[in-house]
C-alpha cells in the first residue's frame, strides 16, 4: 500500500467524525481539536479526491452522496481498527505479566515476598522468568525486568528497587576460631566467585586482595555460588540483599562488607510503556522492598 494515494489518516478521520455527526463544532468536539482544524481536513480530503464532500445545509453539514458513501466506507474502516486494538489489549490483559529476573534474586529475594503480593491481589497472573542473559524487552516480550548494576543501561528506565552492596561471606564452619580483619587474613581458604561476576574479583582486587595468592573457584550462576559458600565450599563475594536470610539464621556470616551508593538491583522496562498490571506490581515491590 502506498500511502501518499490516500488522504492522512487524521484527515480521514476528522471527515468521518464531521460526516456521522454533521457538524464541524461536534466533530471538533469528539476529536478535542478546533473547528477550524476539521474545516480544514475536511477540505484537504476534498481536493485530495477532487470532489465536493461536504455542504452547508442551514446550520448543519451534510455529506453529498459520494460524501455519505466515503464516511460510511471510512466508519467501518475505523470500527474495525478499534476493536483490533480492543482485542489486542484484551489480550494483553488476559496473559500473565511477564518479568525477567536473575535466577539469584528469583530464588532468594523475589520469591519469597510474591506469596504476600499474590494474597494481596488475588488473580494476578505473574510469569516470572529466571535468566543471567540481558534482555531486549520488546523482542523478547517482558513487561519488566529487574536487573543487577549501575542503573544506566540504555535505552530503558530503570528505577533503583533495593541496594545490593557486596558482602564477603562464609559458611560459619570455615572461618571457626579465626580473627578476621582484613580479606589477607583469607589467603588460606579458598574462594568462589560466578564467571560473569568480574565486578566481585574486581572489587576484591581493588581492596588489595592478591588473587594469585588464593585458590579461587568459579561456578556459572549466582544460585551455584550461594549453594557452594553455605555448603562451606569457599568464602564468596555476594549481593547483601540475596543474604538477608543466611545471615539472619547463621547458614552465613559476614566477615566483610562494602558500601555502593549505586550498585543495586533495578526495575527496568522501555521508556513511558507501563501497563496498569506492571504500574501495579512495581509500585509494590518498590513499597515492600524493605520488607
């Protein structure tokens, strides 16, 4: 279709309005735009076709037959797109909000909190999906994600959901009897780290931590390394949020921690697309993120 053989769709639409309606005033008032701007499109429809669409009958506007013909062409026209896009967002509705998440945060943050956002909001569908790889959220269809970092990636919003600042941990079996003062005073035990997390060894390093001094190990997921660090396999490097209940039950202890006024983890969707459900889910977990 070439669009440049037709009349803009704005046009089209004020003429249908004037046409159903005959008056400009209540066209103009249906479409929230002057009387002149309809006076006007209707006129660019005119000579656009090159016949008369529209005349003057007293007070009113009636359409000439082939007027009448072209609105009730364009009516249906727009009757159909309306309900296309009415199906669309019912179906949007119907399928469950779709959020990305780190399989890490997923299991030990997240979960464990939308038992109390589903009882709250009995009927909400929710699909929530764990994945370490950056999404595109259009492409791959997320309504939402939440993401570890710095906030700034591009081309999305991101809104800071809960600080995640490092924390040196180690299952209390490991450090037993020592004194821990510096990360040097843990040469001797070994160490677990996830392959993508290069910021953690990076941190670690910068605070004067030789890593070839060390045994260090390294697992794929940030769920592989919390497993390993409670199961005494290594002292490890992990986000405070994902620790809350390890260290409040002793399966962790802190030996160490760093403050991060930007490192945390972010909800994250496309720029001003927010759909009531997600408006819904976000503002909840932003009021409860402290809970």
């Amino acid at each position: 279709m070439n669009w440049r053989d037709i009349p803009s769709l704005a046009a089209l639409r004020a003429f249908e309005v004037a046409a159903r309606t005959g008056s400009y005033s209540a066209a103009a008032q249906e479409l929230n735009v002057t009387h002149a701007a309809i006076a006007q499109h209707v006129r660019a429809v005119e000579a656009h076709l090159d016949t008369i669409l529209m005349l003057r009958d007293g007070r009113a506007m009636k359409p000439t037959e082939t007027g009448a013909a072209l609105a009730a062409e364009l009516s249906a026209g727009f009757r159909q797109i309306v309900e296309g896009v009415k199906a669309i967002n019912e179906d949007v509705d119907a399928r469950p909000l779709s959020v990305s998440v780190t399989p890490s945060f997923a299991d030990n943050w997240l979960m464990p909190r939308l038992t109390r956002f589903w009882a709250e909001h009995p009927g909400f569908s929710l699909s929530v999906s764990p994945s370490m790889d950056l999404v595109d959220l259009r492409r791959d269809g997320f309504d939402m994600a939440i993401r570890y970092g710095r906030g700034d990636w591009p081309d999305v919003t991101a809104t800071h959901l809960v600080a995640a600042n490092y924390t040196v941990v180690a299952a209390p079996d490991l450090v037993k009897g020592r004194t821990i003062k510096a990360l040097s005073d843990l040469y001797d035990l070994p160490w677990l780290f996830t392959s993508k997390d290069s910021e953690a060894q990076k941190w670690v390093t910068e605070s004067g931590f030789d890593m070839a001094c060390c045994q260090a190990n390294t697992v794929a997921t940030g769920s592989m390394l919390l497993a390993g660090a409670r199961a005494g396999g290594g002292v490890a490097v992990i986000a405070g949020a994902l620790i809350e209940d390890d260290l409040a039950t002793g399966r962790l202890v802190a030996l160490m921690r760093a403050q991060h006024e930007e490192l945390g983890y972010y909800i994250i969707h496309r720029p001003g697309i927010l759909s009531e459900r997600a408006k819904i889910l976000k503002s909840w977990l932003l009021k409860n993120a402290q809970g």
